[in-house]
C-alpha cells in the first residue's frame, strides 16, 4: 500500500505539472486534468502491491562427527499481488535462495525459482477457482502459515518430508507446491467474523513445479478446516497420486496430515499435526511424523517450545528417525522486523546411532527477518 500511495504521489504531480501549468489555469484546463487524474487513480488502482521478505542469520550445528557454522542467506521472497479484474486476484512469488536439489548453478549457488504463479476467481466467499501454481491445501503449516509468520525458524518434518516431497519421482523438497486447480470455500460465517467451515479441493499433476506431467494420472487432494470457536481450528487433508518410480512404472502413494490449532493472537497459541505417507508396491514408502509446539505471545515476546518427531520405517538407519526438542524466542522489533533464536536437540533411534556412529544433534539458530 505505502508503494502505491508514493507512485500515486508521483505520477499525480507529474500530472499536474505538465497538463496544469499554474500561468494557464481556466476551467477547461481544470476539468480536462481533474480527468486525467481520474484516470491515472483508476489505472494506480489496478497495479499490482509488491512485498517480500528477507530470512537471514546464523547457524551452527554440532555432532560427534561433524561441526558447521555459517552464516545463511536463508530465504528471500518476492511477492506481486494485484487483481487482474473486480474479482479476480493474481500472485506471483519469486524464491530468491532456493536450496532445491539440482538447481544450483555450477558452483553450486542456489538459483531463483518460482513459487507462487497463481489466479483465484472469486466468485462468491463459498466457491472460488484457483488455477496456475500454488501450495497445496496438505495442513496448516504448508498452507495456512508462511516463513514470515511461523513460530520457529524451520518447519517441522511435517512439511518437509510429507507435504513438500515425493519420494517415488523425486527424494527431495519441492516446497509443497504443484501445478493444478483448486476450489476453495468458507462456509457458515460467524457473528464474529469466521467461518465455521472451509474446505479445499485440488486437482494437479503430482510433479515437480514448473514442470509437465510425466504421466496421464492426476493427485487429488481434498482439505476440510472446522473452526468450532473464534481460535480453535481443526483440519484434515488427504493426497491421492499415482507417480513414476525408477522403473518407469507408476504407483499410488497416499498421504494425510490431521492437526488441531488454537491460536490466540495476544497469548496462547498451541499447534499439534500428525501425518503419514504411504506406498505399498515396488518403492516401499512408510513414513510418520508428528510434532506439537506450544508458544505464548507477550507484548513483542514470542517464547515458544516444540517437540516434533519422525519414523521411516523402510530406512530405519538415516537420520530422518529421531525425536527433537526446541526451544526459542521470538522478539517482533517492528511489524515487519522480527528476531529468532532457536535450539534444537536431536535424539536418533537405535537403529539410526548405530548406522550413523552418534546418538544425537545440536542446532543453534540466529535469524532476522525483514519483510517490505
């Protein structure tokens, strides 16, 4: 808004120098630039908000095998949201400092990518059409919460490996999102100004973002969000695909995430998902997490805890099995300048200290992050 207000400012007295010299003033001249004004307002109207944000800090990490500390340029985020007519919205988003495996450039720098390259027709707060790019509806923290809002620095596992990730086409983070359409709806709108029901419906390809399909079979997902009182909301998701595997053939994976989230935005805010993923033909995947974090809003203080937790029961020796405790603070600066410090303690299952050759993980993270 405040780059809209100062382009306005601008073009307007550009306007008026050249179409309203001060030696030349009548009431034609006057009424011939009150129009365009009109007209150059009703054009600034249609551009598009730009905003984004920047994650950046320190990292230390810690092993009996291994020691790293760095300074990260984390996450840079673009964003261009603007309406394309009176109900019709476009966003765009541009990842700045995607770490996303095979997208580095030959000396392995991370490279732009796109995130966001979507258009919602907003037909009425019931029933809207989103087509194009976007984050798939798979819990809340994929969906309903962005690295600008969330409590800690990193999402849980939860995200990581179960939204953002097919581990039959491709064993890495996608960051959850995938090329389709979705309909949206709120259903039963409150006196307070909620809607006690809201669903989700999407139809994509179950491929990598910014790329065909490579087979005629399409991920369906559906997402229900049940929001009995003001704070409290209650959301299951369910993913069906049928995807390539290294053989060339296709098979279903399944995958569902059930979560409870109350979120008071001047105290309590208690969050806890649970969700699987699942294969039973030739690429065997069996996987689980969970995590519940519970945080306390004071004044500009966040302080906040997290247990999370995650089992792949195919490949029971990787790091991926373990139970992790955090513990971190936020301090909000500003509205748009916040401080995190997070420490996360790791503890693997048996199976993993005996195939990894140590029983545990430090992490200790410093970030700032500024959004304009």
């Amino acid at each position: 808004m405040k780059k809209k207000i100062v382009l306005s400012f601008l073009m307007l007295s550009f306007a008026l120098l050249f179409t309203s010299p001060a030696w030349a003033n009548s009431p034609s001249d006057n009424s011939q630039t009150d129009e365009k004004i009109e007209m150059l307002e009703k054009k600034i109207s249609l551009m598009p908000n730009l905003s984004g944000y920047l994650q950046t800090g320190w990292n230390y990490t810690s092993n009996d095998e291994k020691t790293t500390s760095s300074f990260q340029a984390k996450r840079l985020r673009l964003l261009m949201d603007g309406n394309v007519a009176p109900n019709i919205s476009f966003r765009l988003q541009i990842e700045a400092f995607s770490g996303i495996s095979g997208t580095t450039n030959g000396r392995g720098q991370k490279s732009l990518q796109v995130m966001d390259a979507f258009a919602t027709w907003k037909i009425n707060p019931q029933f809207q059409i989103r087509a194009g790019q976007f984050y798939t509806p798979m819990g809340f923290e994929n969906y309903d919460i962005s690295p600008a809002t969330l409590e800690t620095v990193d999402f849980s596992n939860i995200v990581y490996r179960i939204a953002c990730r097919n581990p039959i086409s491709y064993d890495f983070v996608e960051y959850g999102r995938d090329l389709g359409v979705m309909v949206i709806g709120h259903l039963l709108p409150s006196q307070e100004g909620f809607n006690y029901l809201s669903y989700d419906i999407a139809l994509t390809n179950g491929a990598l973002p910014m790329k065909d399909d490579n087979n005629t079979s399409k991920d369906l997902i559906g997402a229900l969000t049940v929001r009995p009182i003001k704070h409290l909301m209650i959301k299951g998701a369910y993913n069906w695909g049928e995807y390539a595997n290294d053989n060339g053939n296709f098979q279903a994976m399944d995958r569902y995430v059930l979560g409870a989230w109350y979120n008071n935005p001047l105290g309590l805010t208690l969050r806890s998902e649970f969700g699987q993923i699942k294969s039973s033909s030739a690429t065997k995947i069996d996987e689980t997490g969970a995590y519940v974090l519970l945080g306390w809003r004071a004044d500009k203080w966040l302080p906040v805890v997290r247990w999370d937790m995650y089992k792949d029961a195919e490949n029971e020796t990787t790091s991926n099995n373990y139970n992790r405790i955090l513990a971190g603070v936020t301090y909000h600066v500003t509205n748009n300048f916040k401080l995190q410090a997070n420490y996360n303690h790791k503890m693997f299952t048996d199976k993993a200290k005996e195939a990894l050759g140590y029983d545990s993980d430090n992490q200790v993270q410093i970030m700032a992050l500024y959004k304009f």
